[in-house]
C-alpha cells in the first residue's frame, strides 16, 4: 500500500500534514462517524407510523392487537417480509424491536435448551466457539465475549468468508458451533455471498450436529445502487442439501422505518421454530402487536418496502458519494489507504498502513471527530494488522460528513507520513 518518497518529499508532505492538523484541530469540531444510525431525515420518512394503526384494534386474522398472545406475530406483516428476507411465512416469526435480541436470545436458549439435532445443551459442554468473518460486526463478537464463547476469526474474500478456511475448521472441531454471518451488504466492508459461498455453507460437513449460521440479513432491502444486488436463498439451499436446520435468519426494519421501535424478524426450519417459539412462550406472552400492525399499514407490502427503500437511497446515496469523492481527492495515490465502495448497507471500510489505524483515530479524536474503535472490526477488539477503520456515514448532515472525512484524511496523512518518516 505504501509508496516509497525520497527525503525531501517525505519531509514536505509531513510538514503540511502536522500544518493541516494544527488547522483541523483549531476548528473545534464534534462530530461522531461512530454508529451506522439513520438520519432525522430517514426517520421522517416514517412519521406516519406515528398515526397509525389509527384506531383499528385487529389485525388481518382477527386477532385483537390489543391483547395477549399471538407470539408468531402478525401474519400480514410476516407476509411482506417472508419475500424480503427468502423465509416462507408459515416459518418466520415477527417479534420485538431488535434483531439483536434475537440473536441474543438464540445464544441463551442454546445454552439452557436442547436444540433440534443437539445431544445436550451448550452450556454442559466443555468448550463452545464461534467462526468470525474479519472485519465483522462488533455487536456479534459482543454476545460471544458475554456467554463466554471462544471467537474464531475467518478472513473474507470477495465472495464471503474464506470458504476453505471454514469448511476445515467446521469439520475437525465439535465445539465450533456455529458462524456469524451478514450476508448482503456485510458490516462493514459491503461484500455479498456469493451463489458459490451460499451452497457451500449449506452443504458444507460439521463435526457438530447442532452447528448454526447466524445468518444476520441486516441490510436485504438497503441498496445504494439502480441494480440490487441479489443473494441465494439459504434456508432453502440447507433443506435441499439435508441440512434444514443449519441457518437461523434475522432481519428487523430497524434502518426502514424507526430505529428505535422497529420489528426484529427470525426464519428457520420449522423444527428450529417451534423450539425459539417454545422457549420464548417462557419469558413472554406475545410481542407488540400494535406496532406490527401500523408497519403492516404503513408498508402494505414487499413493493412498499422496495418504494420506501427508494426514498432511503435518495437520501444516503449523495453520503457515500460524498464519501468516496474526498477520499479519492484526498488519498489517492498516496499508498497511505484503500477504501471500499459499496452497493448497499450503512459502512465503508478503510484501511490504513499497518500498525496505523488506532493512531489515526486517536488523532481524529482529538480534533472532534469520534470513530468506531481501531478493532471494533475484529473479535476481542483486536486487529492484528491495527488497519481498518469503519466509516458510518449515515447520521450526519452532508455537510458535517464532509467535514468530518476531510478531517479524516488529514489525519490519515498525519499518520501515515509519520510512521514512514522513523
């Protein structure tokens, strides 16, 4: 990545680098790239969920919204989302706001419950690990650090995890149960699986019968393109293979309509359901219907989904170009980054010289523009290479995204010009 500068030139791009910083820093900025959160304008492309359900107190079945029971959740809002998220309906539940409770919930249920095809639960084995594709999702590394279970990290590719490295380790080792996976637009490099990759981890060996892949489809509907990006429908490639039970799904509509008062949604096989309804009848009795039901309004259906997704683009669009356009101005031909450009989600990832990324986000911490940890990519917060640097566009205003990335860049070439000048 580096490119290699003569003494002198060295010297005189550091000199206007630290000037540059000096000037960033006196500008007193506070801005945060730190969270793929929506905008206040994303948001207020939902404002009419605020109105509804508009008095209406049932739902499609005839089931009073305001009561107890219907754990499965509402059947006419599954109904749109089984397209969106490759799930029939008969086996996707709708729940509570967050996919990431589901996900929870997953894990504890593994621990405390028998699950379909497993001799005994997670929690009386000796050792229980998870595959990680790097760079990855932090929230997932998360709820492993807090069950204790051991992270295995898996290089991406192009194309999804690194399939040969996965399809070895799943097949000599019992304990790996299972592979955090976001399969489209993934956080935070923007890759899509592969037709390839779907079939292999569907019929890929595992020494474990109860292995999972948590297939986190986070970002199925958020395209930034005029040509979605499409990807093989997994829980079907599993049942095909023999392997039904293999894929737990979860999507939500958290970056659709409301971040903070979405629907979280769960597909899998129909053995794998019963088991999450039965052990979820144990800690609740049933979700927030209503809020299903004003998004099963507001929605309509699969192509309401695609048309509000529109308008999200047209708003999210101009900041990943904005993105792109100042890291090109700004790096390019320097050998100090890389940068990915994505078709669809929340991140762009950009990678630094080795042994830089946390020096950088130290730096841009101190001119007031706030980053996602250097590691926050990797299991344990650890990045080997000390490298990649997650971008969040979404929440700032146009402006303060420039802003901020511009400040970005200066630091980067701080960094950079630093460590090539010892």
């Amino acid at each position: 990545m580096t490119t290699e500068l003569s003494p002198d030139t060295l010297a005189g791009h550091l000199e206007r680098a630290r000037q540059d910083y000096r000037d960033l820093v006196g500008l007193g900025l506070s801005l945060d790239l730190t969270r793929g959160k929506p905008s206040p304008e994303q948001l207020d492309l939902s404002e009419e969920l605020l109105s509804l359900p508009a008095g209406r107190h049932t739902s499609a079945d005839g089931t009073d919204i305001r009561n107890y029971g219907g754990l499965q959740g509402l059947p006419e809002l599954r109904e749109i989302f089984a397209e969106v998220l490759q799930v029939p309906v008969g086996q996707l539940l709708a729940g509570g706001n967050s996919s990431l409770e589901l996900m929870h919930d997953c894990l504890v249920h593994a621990l405390l419950s028998v699950m379909p095809g497993a001799e005994s639960r997670w929690v009386e084995q000796e050792r229980i690990a998870f595959l990680c594709p790097v760079p990855g999702y932090d929230r997932h590394f998360a709820l492993c650090e807090r069950f204790g279970i051991d992270m295995i990290p898996v290089p991406m590719t192009a194309e999804g995890p690194d399939m040969e490295t996965v399809e070895r380790l799943v097949a000599e080792d019992p304990a790996i149960k299972g592979i955090w996976c976001v399969p489209k637009y993934s956080n935070p490099d923007g890759v899509c699986y592969s037709d390839a990759t779907v079939a292999r981890l569907a019929s890929m060996s595992t020494a474990a019968a109860d292995f999972r892949i948590f297939w986190d489809n986070a970002y199925a509907a958020h395209h930034l393109t005029d040509e979605p990006v499409e990807i093989a429908d997994l829980l079907a490639a599993c049942a095909e293979a023999g392997n039904p039970d293999r894929v737990f799904v979860f999507g939500s509509t958290s970056k659709i309509t409301t971040a903070g008062a979405g629907v979280a949604f769960f597909g899998s096989s129909p053995a794998n359901v019963r088991w999450l309804l039965g052990n979820n009848a144990q800690r609740s009795i049933g979700p927030d219907k209503v809020n299903q039901l004003r998004h099963a309004l507001f929605l309509r259906d699969a192509d309401g989904v695609r048309a509000h997704m529109e308008r999200q683009r047209a708003l999210l669009r101009p900041k990943f170009d904005t993105v792109a356009r100042i890291l090109d101005a700004e790096l390019s031909g320097t050998g100090l980054a890389a940068w990915t450009s994505p078709e669809g989600g929340y991140f762009v990832t950009l990678e630094v010289p080795d042994g830089c990324a946390e020096e950088v986000v130290r730096c841009a911490a101190g001119a007031g523009i706030a980053l996602t940890p250097a590691g926050a990519t990797h299991p344990y917060g650890d990045d080997p290479r000390d490298a990649v640097i997650r971008i969040a566009p979404s929440y700032p205003s146009l402006a303060e995204l420039e802003q901020a990335i511009r400040g970005l860049t200066v630091c980067v070439r701080l960094v950079g010009y630093e460590q090539q000048a010892r």
